[in-house]
C-alpha cells in the first residue's frame, strides 16, 4: 500500500513556507489539479510544474502562518474531493440526464385548439356576422 | 519556488507552456498591465510600479493564472 501511495502522491518539505508534492497526471489529470489548487489560492502561492504525460509538480507556498506541510495535505485532500466528485459524476451522468427528462416531460401539458372563450364574438368575421 | 526569481526590481518567472496556455499568460498580462510592466521572451519578467509589491506579485501573478485556468477565460 505505502509502495503505491509513493507513486501517485510524493512530498518534498523545502522549507517550513514551502512544500512541492509530486503527482502522477494518470491519477490526477492537470484538470483537476487545478481545481485543487484553486481552493488553496487564498491561503497559499500556487506554482504548477512538470511534465503533463509523467509528473506533476506542484509548488506550494504559504501566505501566512499556516505551515506549507498543512497546506500541502489540505491541498491531498481536495484532490481526493474533486477525484470522488468527478467518478461519482460520471456514474451518475445517464440516471441525472433521465431524471432531467422526466421532469421536462412532466411541464408539457395538453391544450385544446378552442381553448379561447369569445363571449362577445369578436372573432367572427364582419362578413359571416352580417353578411 | 523554482520557478520565480525575485531580483533587486524585476521578478522573473518562468512557466511551462504545457501547462499554462498563452492566451492565458496573454490576458494575466494585460490584467497585471496597471501595477506593473511586463515582458514575455520565453521567460516572464514583471517590473512591479510600486516597489513594495516585488515579495508578491510574482506568486500574485501565478495564482491569478490559476484562477483564469479555472474560470476558462481565455
């Protein structure tokens, strides 16, 4: 497990401010790397480097007090996050299209053609009413 | 960071096109054009107006492209 865990996510502490976490782009594609690290950008400075087909490095730098090794496990944690949303989205992508359907199809009702109520005869033609 | 240089009044960053698209850098730049003057050889190099800004505004920079990525403006 710990040999697996190495591969997909790998930390480097360069300073108590600074932290790069070493990703592989088959199981974080830059998309969501991206997503991850913009929930970050109010709490630390984002750099995304590296090749997008092997490894992904992500620089993180505090803005503040918060050490960067918290940031950077914040920043694992979305991952995961937007990692569980984005599967569990595509599972549910046909059964959310038919929900959506169905409630399009409910909003259609039937009218009738005379459904207008013309009391007073108004749409009767001139020549029809008086010849 | 690697990828920024802070020096005595410019701050140079430079960024993998294969990560962040031009047209991207392109409109940061226009966006950053009111606090500082910036050029685009290969390297970005940001003369920030106020001198005060250089600790930041290279990291600034980069975490508006963030942001840009992810509202895809381009």
């Amino acid at each position: 497990m710990k040999k697996n865990l190495k591969k997909t996510t790998d930390y480097e502490e360069k300073s108590e401010k600074e932290h790069v976490i070493k990703l592989n782009p088959k199981i974080y594609p830059l998309a969501l790397v991206f997503k991850a690290a913009y929930i970050l950008i109010d709490t630390a400075y984002i750099v995304v480097d590296g090749d997008p087909e092997s490894e992904l490095l992500v620089f993180i730098r505090s803005k503040g007090d918060v050490d960067a090794k918290t940031l950077a496990e914040r920043f694992n944690d979305e991952l995961i996050n937007f990692s569980v949303y984005e599967s569990q989205s595509k599972k549910n992508a046909v059964l959310r299209q038919e929900y959506l359907k169905r409630a399009l199809l409910t909003n259609i009702t039937k009218t009738d053609d005379d459904y207008i109520e013309d009391k007073e005869g108004i749409f009767v033609p001139w020549e029809e009413k008086y010849g | 960071m690697d990828n920024i240089q802070i020096n005595a009044s410019s701050v140079q960053i430079m960024l993998n096109p294969e990560i962040y698209n031009s047209l991207i850098i392109k409109q940061a730049i226009k966006d950053f054009s009111g606090v500082a003057d910036i050029k685009q050889n290969g390297k970005i190099i940001i003369v920030p107006k106020e001198k005060k800004d250089i600790e930041n505004i290279g990291y600034e920079f980069c975490n508006y492209l963030i942001g840009l990525v992810q509202s895809g403006q381009t």
